[in-house]
C-alpha cells in the first residue's frame, strides 16, 4: 500500500444506524479522487454494534481503512486526536460519522489545500441543526471573537482540513479538554475558509447532551483566553469602589441624618447578588484549576484496545498517549 496522500479521520460513538450509509458515500467520494488515500475510523467507546460494522468495513477496504478501537469514551475530540496520532497522509480531513457534511466535499477541501493552504475551515450552508442550538452556537462564536485571536465563521463545523505540519504540531502537544478547529487553527498560517452543505443526521441522535456541550464551550473559553480571569479582576475593582462609595455615603448620612436602621431586605439582595458573583468567580477559577490539575497529572489521554489495519502498513503510532 502507497503511503496515502490524504488520511480522513472520523470519530464514531454509537452511530451503528447510519454506518453503511456513511461507508458507501464515503468510499465512492474518496474513490472519485483518484489520490492514494486511508480512512481511520475512531471507535470511541461505543456500547452498540459500531466496532463490529468498522471490523465489516475493514474487512472490506483493508486496503483504504484503519478502525482504531478505544477502550472507553473519551470525547469527539480525544477521539479525533487519536486518529490524528495514526494518521499518515500530508492532508488530514477531520468528518463527522453522522452525514451532516456531505462527504462528496472532501474533494473541495482537498483542492484548496492543494492550492497551497494549510487550513481550510468551513461554513455550513443553511445549518440543518435546532433553533437552540444556532442560536447559543452564535452566541459562543461571538464570544470566541472578542476574547480570543481565533477568527473563524462558524467553529462548531467539524469537517475541516489540516497539513500534515499542524497535524505534527499538534500531536506534539499532549492537549486534554481541547477544541480541536481552534488549537489547529492557532498553529496555521495560510487558512482559508469555505462553504459547505449541511444535512440533518442520517439517522440517530445528537451524541451531545446539554451538558456535554457546556463543557465543551467551557474547554474552548479557557482553552484559548484568558479574558474571563480578567472579567473577575475587573468586577472585583468594580465593586470594591462602589462599596468603598457606599460605605463613604453611609458614614456621612450618619452624621447628617442619623443611624439607617431600615432596608434589611435590600441588604439582603445585594448580599446575594455578591454571594453569587463570588459563587461564579469561584467556579470560574475552577475550571481553570481543574484542567490544570489534569493537565500536570500527565495521564494517558485514552487507551486503545485494539488497531485493525493491515500488516502491509507500517507500525502505526498507536501507544497511548
Ligand atoms: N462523538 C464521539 N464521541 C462522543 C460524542 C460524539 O466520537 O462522545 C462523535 C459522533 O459519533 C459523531 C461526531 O462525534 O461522529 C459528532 O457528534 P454529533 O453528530 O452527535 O454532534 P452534533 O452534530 O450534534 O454536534
Ligand atoms: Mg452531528
């Protein structure tokens, strides 16, 4: 087997009702470029059939598959950084198992990058997602704009492109709660974006439950800023002079007027109000400490189980990491 030009890497947990639909689009997409290509298929603990309709479809295209088998659920992005660890080819195109990108255009992003970028990121087109979904996805690239120096249109699209230098440096990194489109897009230096379209799932459930996708958010915030450490510095400025405000006013209207022995209830509320930014402050500073504390633990980020690839190819890279 030629050593593949273009390696596609695609995460897959509990997708078993839309495997063969992917497969037989994928296969005949990538065939239709005609360049020496491999899939890896990132089995990221899945608890349904999956692992055994990957073994299928290696045992069909060994020649062009990769299934690397984790031995739990570590998270899209874990997930998608294993692959990035096995995969060979000089572009790396990162898809999502579920068929919201068509992946009839892989050959779209594979000619951008052969007009000389290292980072072809995507917009989807008409977005086939839920109305709350658009909309706090908005929201968070807002947000990302302002308080970091990623600038991308629409940083949830996963099907993406990256050189095999962004692939490298990445790897370099040992990164735990990371946003994979953001911390590529930090290491390139010729990125470009383009359309793409957009389908609703194939077929079974958004694998992102409301909490997984706050904290994936969080992981993006402080993955990439950090802004809001700051936020809490300059609200803690904010209320101590108007505090030391009141505080003056008080000790006059003392004088003047006498003790103030009314307004217990509205002591009450900005008691609470300052119980919860202090609350959210130490919550903040939490997420920060946290991933730190993961981060110097230095563990193995997952562990693989198995890796079905043919004995053709050459030792893969596949210890944990
Ligand atoms: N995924 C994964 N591990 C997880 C969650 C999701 O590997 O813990 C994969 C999933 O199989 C799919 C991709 O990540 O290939 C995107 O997931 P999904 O389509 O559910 O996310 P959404 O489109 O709702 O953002
Ligand atoms: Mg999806």
């Amino acid at each position: 087997m030629k050593t593949p030009e273009l390696s596609v890497v695609i995460p897959v947990y509990n997708e078993e009702a839309g495997l063969n639909a992917l497969f037989a689009r994928l296969y005949t997409a990538l065939d239709a470029l005609a360049l020496p290509y491999e899939v890896i298929f990132v089995n990221d603990g899945s608890q349904d059939q999956s692992a055994t309709l990957l073994a299928n479809q290696f045992r069909i295209r060994p020649e062009n598959t990769r299934v690397i088998l984790l031995n739990g659920n570590y998270g899209q992005h874990m997930a998608i950084l294993a692959g990035f660890e096995a995969a060979r080819g000089e572009i790396i195109v990162t898809l999502d198992a579920d068929l919201q990108n068509p992946p009839e255009e892989i050959g779209k992003l594979v000619q951008k990058m052969h007009e000389g970028h290292d980072y072809v990121g995507t917009i989807r087109r008409q977005r086939q997602d839920s109305l709350w979904r658009r909309k706090a996805s908005r929201a968070m690239n807002q947000l990302r704009e302002r308080i970091t120096h990623i600038r991308m249109t629409d940083q949830g699209c996963m099907m993406r492109a990256y050189s095999r230098h962004i692939i490298d440096t990445i790897n370099r990194c040992g990164e735990l709660n990371t946003f994979i489109p953001a911390l590529a897009y930090t290491f390139a230096q010729r990125p470009v974006e383009i359309e793409v379209a957009h389908e609703e799932r194939f077929a079974g459930t958004s694998k992102y439950s409301f909490y997984s996708l706050m904290r994936l958010n969080f992981d993006l915030v402080t993955g990439f800023s950090v802004a809001p450490l700051q936020w809490l510095s300059f609200i803690g400025l904010l209320l101590s002079l108007g505090s030391a405000g009141l505080f003056i006013l008080l000790i006059v209207r003392r004088f003047i007027v006498g003790a103030e022995v009314q307004g217990v209830f509205t002591l009450f509320a900005i008691t609470f109000f300052l119980f919860g930014v202090i609350i959210l402050a130490l919550g903040l500073l939490g997420e920060y400490v946290g991933r730190i504390y993961q981060q110097v633990r230095a563990r193995p980020r997952y562990l693989i189980q198995t890796v079905l690839e043919t004995s053709a190819n050459p030792p893969s890279t596949s210890r944990p990491s």
